[in-house]
C-alpha cells in the first residue's frame, strides 16, 4: 500500500494538481491523507474540496477550514489571511461547509497520527523546534505523527533512552526509512511552501518497505498568482506564492 501526505494545499489547484499528477506519474497512491487547511489563502477554495473528495482520503481540520466555516473567528488571523478567510467562506457550498464542519481534529490509521498542527494542540500549536516537538510525543500513542501547518517540512526524533529530541529537514527524492523510532513528520506545504523553496511538497509514504518520500514539484504559480489578483485576494498572499515564504 502507498500514502500520499498532503498538507496545507490551501485553495492552490494548480499545486494541486500538479502534485496529483506526479503521484500519478510515481504509480499512484491508494489513499491520500491531508492534514488539514485545504481552503484559506489561495484562489480555488471549492474546486480543490471537490478534488479531495474524488479520491479515497482522510482528512483532519485545520485553523483555516474552521476559519472558513465560523469555527474560529478570522480576528485571530493576521489581516490578510483574515481578508481571505471572509472571501472563502463566501464561495463555499452547503456541501463544501458541511464537509468542513466535520472534519475530525486527529485521526489514527496504520501506524499513524494525523494532526494539522500539533497532536497537543491540532489546530493552533506550531512545531518548528525539537522543544516543542520533545512534548508532543507524549500526546500520542501511535508510533509516528504527521503534522503540517508551518508549511515547512521537518522530522522530529525522539530518542526515549536520552530524553531528547532531534529536528532535521527533509530533502527530497531521499527515501527514509521509518524504522522503530518515534517520530513527528511534516511533509511541507502543497499550496503554499514556506521553507524558502516555491515548489508545492508532499510526500509518499511505502507501507511494504515503511519507507518515506519527499518530493517537491514545480506547478504554474503565476497561473494562482493571477487568479487571486483577478478576485481581490491580497496581493501579499499572492506575492509570497513566488519566494516560497
Ligand atoms: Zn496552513
């Protein structure tokens, strides 16, 4: 069996898509697990729920898919991601917020934990430091976690015997084997990267050998960049698209 691990597409087709398409290109995947804020920021909040749910998936909520459906008040937001949480929730049908609303905080499956931020704190918690992360381990039962919602891709290590917890990045096309470590894993942002890199990330995880893979794919940014300009989207979210920030 194979995994795609999605997060962060945030309303980006055209990342997407083209992240779509090299799972495809790659033999495909027989489910897809998105960690969370499918909508918020980008052009394509509707377009990209209904491609989702075309494919077998699992999904967890994010502070944007709440934001777009009254979860949570834009107000926490800075005020261009707030403007853009507004113009969501205008687009979304009844189907699309029905499916929002019920997206669980984590899910357990294989030997997985799916979480948008933190397994501590799923919608809000940050984990971009091994301090964090050290503390996170214990909210957990299953062996490994997934997290996304700092856009950047990470691992996080615990090693039990030292009581420590090791960060590293994630390069690309480099399999990793999981092994029988705890760990804590972000496959980068689909639809809107923010390690310095404006590929769309993802990752494709081999069940058969517990290996993991990163990838980064080029997609036609000025395509998104242009969409959202067209439909009054801030032009700071449109503009980061390009540094990949
Ligand atoms: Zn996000």
């Amino acid at each position: 069996m194979r995994y795609a691990i999605l997060a962060d597409i945030h309303a980006n087709l055209a990342a997407f898509q083209a992240v779509l398409d090299d799972i495809k290109a790659k033999g495909g995947a027989d489910q897809i697990w998105c960690l969370g804020d499918v909508v918020g920021y980008g052009p394509d909040p509707h377009q990209c729920l209904e491609l989702l749910q075309s494919y077998d998936h699992l999904c967890v909520a994010g502070n944007h898919d709440w934001a777009a459906v009254g979860k949570i008040d834009p107000v926490d937001f800075n005020p261009d991601a707030a403007a853009a949480a507004r113009w969501t929730a205008r687009q979304l049908t009844a189907e699309d917020i029905a499916y929002l609303e019920n997206l669980p905080l984590t899910l357990s499956t294989d030997d997985f934990t799916l979480a948008h931020g933190s397994p501590r704190d799923p919608i809000w918690e940050y984990l971009l430091s091994s301090a964090a992360a050290k503390d996170s381990f214990r909210h957990f039962q299953s062996q490994y976690c997934l997290v996304g919602h700092s856009h950047v891709p990470l691992l996080f290590m615990l090693n039990a015997e030292r009581d420590t917890c090791l960060a590293f990045g994630l390069p690309a096309d480099i399999p990793l084997e999981l092994g029988g470590r705890r760990l804590i894993l972000n496959p980068g942002g689909v639809g809107q990267p923010r390690d310095g890199d404006p590929r769309a990330a993802y990752a494709l995880y081999h069940a058969d050998s517990r290996a993991l893979y990163h990838y980064r794919i080029p997609y036609d940014i000025k395509t998104t960049q242009r969409k959202m300009l067209d439909l009054g989207l801030p032009y700071s979210l449109a503009s980061r698209l390009s540094l990949g920030l």
